[in-house]
C-alpha cells in the first residue's frame, strides 16, 4: 500500500510539473499561428472566432489583446518555472499569478466558445489560426476544460527540476505523451494537419498550362494518326472541362471539311488522348435544323 | 457625381482585353457558336449522344417556358402587357399574383417603363410572381461618399456600379454590413434606377475578410465529390442579352478563359475547371427543380463570398452558381430572396 501510495504521488507529482511546459507551448503555439493567420490575411481579427462574441469595435483590440495575453502568459509559465527565476519572477508570487491568470483564460475560454457555438454554430475557434476552421464542438470545448484544470493543477507546483532518477524521467514522459494524446484525441487541428500532408490537387482543379497540353498530344498516337488530315497545326478553339482538356483543328477527311478534335486527360506523365472527327457544322443546329447563332435561346 | 463618368466602362476594357488569343468571353466573342458547338465536339470524342446538351441550346417554344422578360407597356387589374424582343405578350393576373417594386405591392402599382420579369404558372399565361425594376450589386467596395457607394462588380467585364442606400434601409443594410468602407465586400439588392442602384436590402451578411484575402478553400484529396452543394444567386444582365438561360461560374479555367485582374484565388468551394458552355445542372432543392444550363460568363464576384444560403435548411458555404435572372426564376427563385440552396452536377 505504501508502495502504491509512493507511485501513486510520482505520477501526480509527474502529471502537474509537466502541465507548465505543455501549458506554455499550446499558449505560444496558439499566438503563433494566430499572428501567422493575421499577417497573411493582412487583418487582425480574420478569423479569430471568440472575438465575435463581442461588439464589431472591439474585435480589433479583443484579437490583439488575446495573442498578447497567451505570448506573455506562455512566456511567464517558462520564465517563472525554472529554478533559476530570480528577483521578481521567482517561484512563488510571481509564478502563482501567471498559472493562475491561464487556469482563469482557460475557464473564460470554455464559457466564450460555447457563446460562440451558439451566436455563430458554423464558426471556428481559431485557435491555432488556419487549423482552426471546423466549427466549435463539444471536443474543443472540453479541451479548453482540461487545459483549465491542468492550469489549476500547476498552481503550487515548486520549481522545475531534472528528474531524479531514470524511473522518474520516464514517468514524466508517459504523463507527457498520455496528456498530448488526449489533447490530439480533442483537436480537430491534427486532422486538418494530416489532410494537409496527405493532400495532393485533384486533375479536376490543376492548372496545366494549355502549352503543355499541346506538347503532350503532339507526341501522342492519335496526332499522329490525324495529323495528315488537319489544315493547321493551331487549333481553332482549347476549352477544358474537369480533367479534360480539348482542342479543336480544322481538317478534311475524303475532301470533305472536317473538324479533328483531340482530348486529352490531365494527368502528369503519358496522359491518355482520344480523338474524334465532327462535322463543322454539328451542334450549331436547333432542333428545327435552322442555324443557331448568338444570340442564345429567348425568354420570349 | 464624378462617379458617373466611371459607371459601366466594363465593356470597353473587355474590348480591348478580347484582342487577345483564345479569351473565352460569349458577350463579346466574334464567334459565339464556337461556344455552344463544344457539347457536340466534346460528343464526338467520347461518342455520348445525350439529350442534354441538344436541349439546352434548342429555342424552347414560349409556352414551354415560365419566365417572360420585357418592359410594362401597360397594367389592368386583369393583365399586365410586356414589351418583349419578340413583342406584346399578355399576361393573365389574378388574385393569386403577386408583385416586387420596392417591396411587395399589388400588381396595378406596376408602371409603365419598369423592366419587368415574370414566372408564370406551369403551363398557363397566368403571373405567379413579378418582379419590376428589380436590381442587384455584389462586390468589393471601393470607395465610399456617406451613404454612396462604388463598387467593383469583380471583373472587367460586368465593371463598376454606384449604390445609394436608402436612408430607411440604412440600419437594416448596416446590421448585415457592418464595414461599409473600401477593400470589404457588399451585396445588396434594391430598385434599378437611372445609373445606381437603389439599396434596399442586404443579400447576404458581411464576410469578416477582405475581398483581396478570401479564405483559402478546403483541401481535397483525390477527386472532386460531384454534386456539389453549396449557395446559388443571380445577377443583373448587364450586356447579356435579356431572357439569358445561364450561369456564371465560378470557377472557369484561368489558362482558356483570361486570367481575370480581380482574380484572389480558387474561392472557398472547389468545384471543377468548366470552360464557356459547358453544361452543368442546377437543381434548386428548396423548390425541388432542376435545369441543364450553360456556362456563360465568369463568376469571379462569386467566388469571393463564402456565405450560406438559409431559404431552405443551412447550404454548405460558397457560392456555386451566379445564374442569370431568368434561370433563377425558372428554377424556381424568388429574386428578393436572393438565393436558394442549390447542387451542381456536370451535365455529360
């Protein structure tokens, strides 16, 4: 029982020395990539979703105020955890205010998202700026609880120290890699970093230059099939639709006039080539066999 | 108002942009069939024999079709008369009609001159719903004179428009658009004057982002998931010829369609790179109808919103389709509503 009771105090003592790292690295993490999110959208509050909850004038101050607060509460956890922290930011005071100031942003943080869940159900949380879109659901709500709880957990904790022996290091490691998976188990943003590295541009929304397009058919079979029919190496109309590209060239087949038209797939290497052969005058016919021409079919 | 000068000069720009090569532009193209012969080439390849794209472009006889166009030559409490490209055409009201000026108003408040729009019950001359005068602007601010405002329409072509917001529909245009300033995005609908829009009331809520930095679209693996689902509206015909079946879209291939100036990006929906005239169908799934159209325009002012459509249920965001007015009534839109909740299909 005693022995249970030593382990049982390791793991605790463990699990609240290694909320004040975790804490600061979500607190900069997240003010990173909020200002990472500003200055590419060029507007502070684009996307940062609690400031909604507030009037239109303080969005602005609101953002900024926001990152501030995680960058210095972030930069306070580090600052006040070693045991080198000196002067006015040694352990104590100092070190219970900031770990009490991120339990309180944490806190405030579960009741705005809920605000915001219900004011704006489709917005973000934006809580790590771009990986933030998908909207506010009970999973980053209860990540905001944790974090809150792992704040008020850290308050009290003594300086930070290297682990005494191997057993303990290790059990350090196992809280550490335990919290990060539920914290992930909890973020929506991991699964839009694996959309990210996993993701290749479908053909369908590729932009292929139409040279490249030609190169390719030109050393295809089927240009080299019609290509002793066709009037002109230029064609006289390329369109694309989804991953197809099409070009059109005036030809003759047996001395009548014919239009060649080439398919061709977008895809990088060897892509695949279909061709066909229409009278030009084909299409250009309603229903009633008169000539269509411009303009398009009437109301009236 | 200096801005006048200014007004509509998208079709002398695009003029002279047309000069070059393989720019896809069916308004100003000296060849427009080529447009509407790419479904048969495109047949001819791949062999398909659809009905699809034979229909789109046949001339639908006028009994066939709902939507009529024209200018109010004259209103009894009994029959509205329109003058149409094709001529007169009568119109049968009854006490089920109903009338847009401004706002809702009974048909004999129609006038004389007002261009007109009107959905006809299925298969009767009788008027279900018309719309006079009925306008629409969307697009980035660019500057701003108290309640007046320019905007940019989103291409060279459709230019630049004025709008005066109604001092009564002030607050209710303010609460949707917060930022009236230059750089944001605006869409209102109102009463087509004389030169500038008459803002009456706001299509669709303000996006938080500027225009030049629309939100990136979502990452998309593999292929396109068609049908697409997603927010249709309409626009104003501008120089498309009046009773135009068809849609800008949203996304037509930057390398054959002209790389437009006001270009910020794919927008927040990926659809499939279309070429003018390819055919897509719309189907409108608040009021359960669906058409084949045309692609016949860029729908590059689309592309920058990344709103929902609320008429019927929440649509996913983005904006799939700009129809042209006459398709968004015959597929079943109201024009004050300013969208309905759509999914696209490629049609072949």
């Amino acid at each position: 029982m005693h022995v249970l009771g030593t382990a049982g105090g390791n793991v605790l003592g463990a699990s609240r020395e290694v909320q004040i790292p975790l804490l600061a690295a979500l607190l900069i993490g997240g003010c990173a990539a909020k200002a990472r999110r500003a200055l590419s959208a060029r507007s502070i509050e684009a996307g940062i979703g609690p400031t909604a909850v507030f009037p239109l004038r303080l969005h602005r101050p609101v953002a900024i105020a926001l990152c501030a607060g995680e960058l210095a509460l972030g930069g306070g956890l580090l600052l006040t955890a070693g045991p080198l922290a000196a002067g006015p930011l040694s352990a104590g005071p100092a070190a219970h205010a900031i770990r009490s100031a991120t339990a309180l942003l944490f806190g405030t943080a579960v009741g705005a998202l809920h605000e915001l869940r219900a004011r704006q159900p489709d917005a973000g949380c934006g809580c790590f700026g771009d990986l933030s879109d998908t909207p506010v659901s009970w999973r980053v709500m209860t990540r905001s609880a944790l974090l809150c709880a792992a704040a008020i957990a850290a308050i009290g904790v003594p300086p930070l120290h290297r682990p005494a022996s191997a057993g303990q290091a290790l059990t350090m490691l196992a809280v550490a890699a335990t919290e990060l998976v539920v914290i992930a188990i909890l973020s929506p943003e991991v699964g839009e970093i694996m959309v990210r590295l996993g993701h290749s541009e479908p053909c369908e929304v590729r932009r292929v230059p139409v040279s490249r397009t030609l190169a390719a058919l030109h050393g295809s079979a089927p240009w080299r099939h019609y290509q002793h029919h066709l009037l002109a190496t230029d064609p006289i109309d390329v369109w694309r639709e989804e991953c197809w590209q099409y070009a059109a060239f005036p030809g003759t087949v047996d001395g009548r006039r014919v239009e060649v038209v080439f398919a061709v797939y977008l895809e990088p290497r060897h892509p695949q080539v279909r061709a066909g052969i229409a009278d030009p005058g084909a299409g250009a016919r309603s229903r009633d066999d008169s000539a269509a021409a411009f303009p398009l079919p009437v109301s009236n | 108002m200096t801005w006048r000068r200014m007004q509509s000069h998208g079709g002398q720009v695009r003029r002279k942009a047309d000069l070059r090569q393989g720019c896809d532009d069916l308004i100003e193209s000296a060849s427009p069939a080529r447009y509407i012969r790419r479904s048969a080439l495109r047949a001819a390849v791949f062999g398909q024999r659809g009905s699809a794209y034979h229909s789109m472009w046949d001339r639908s006889p006028v009994i066939g079709r709902a939507t009529v166009t024209g200018q109010v030559a004259d209103v009894s409490p009994h029959i509205v008369v329109l003058h149409t490209a094709q001529g007169e055409q009568r119109i049968t009201l009854s006490p089920c009609t109903t009338a847009w000026r401004g706002a809702a108003v009974p048909p004999a408040w129609l006038r004389t001159g007002d261009v007109a729009i009107v959905r006809r019950h299925a298969k009767r001359n009788v008027a279900e719903r018309i719309w006079a005068q009925i306008g629409r602007v969307s697009g980035t601010i660019i500057e701003t004179d108290g309640t007046a405002l320019l905007i940019d329409k989103g291409s060279a072509r459709r230019g630049r428009a004025i709008v005066l917001i109604d001092k009564s529909s002030l607050r209710k245009i303010q609460v949707r658009f917060p930022r009236l300033e230059p750089g944001y995005l605006i869409d209102v609908i109102g009463l087509r004057q004389q030169g500038y829009l008459q803002a009456l009331a706001p299509a669709t809520a303000q996006p938080p982002y500027r225009a030049d930095h629309p939100p990136a679209p979502p990452l998309i693996s593999g292929r396109i998931p068609v049908p697409v689902s997603g927010t249709a509206v309409w626009h104003e015909p501008g120089a498309e010829p009046p009773g135009l079946l068809g849609l800008a879209y949203p996304a037509l291939d930057p390398e054959t369609n002209c790389e437009d100036p006001h270009a910020t990006g794919p927008g927040c929906v990926r659809l499939p790179y279309l070429s003018v005239g390819s055919a897509v169908r719309i189907r409108n799934e608040c009021a359960g109808r669906s058409a084949v159209l045309p692609v016949t325009s860029c729908g590059a002012a689309a592309r920058l919103f990344c709103d929902r459509c609320v008429e019927c249920g929440t649509s996913p965001r983005g904006r799939i389709a700009d129809l042209t007015m006459t398709a968004f009534v015959e597929l079943g839109g109201n024009l004050e509503d300013g969208c309905f909740n759509a999914t696209l299909a490629i049609a072949n």
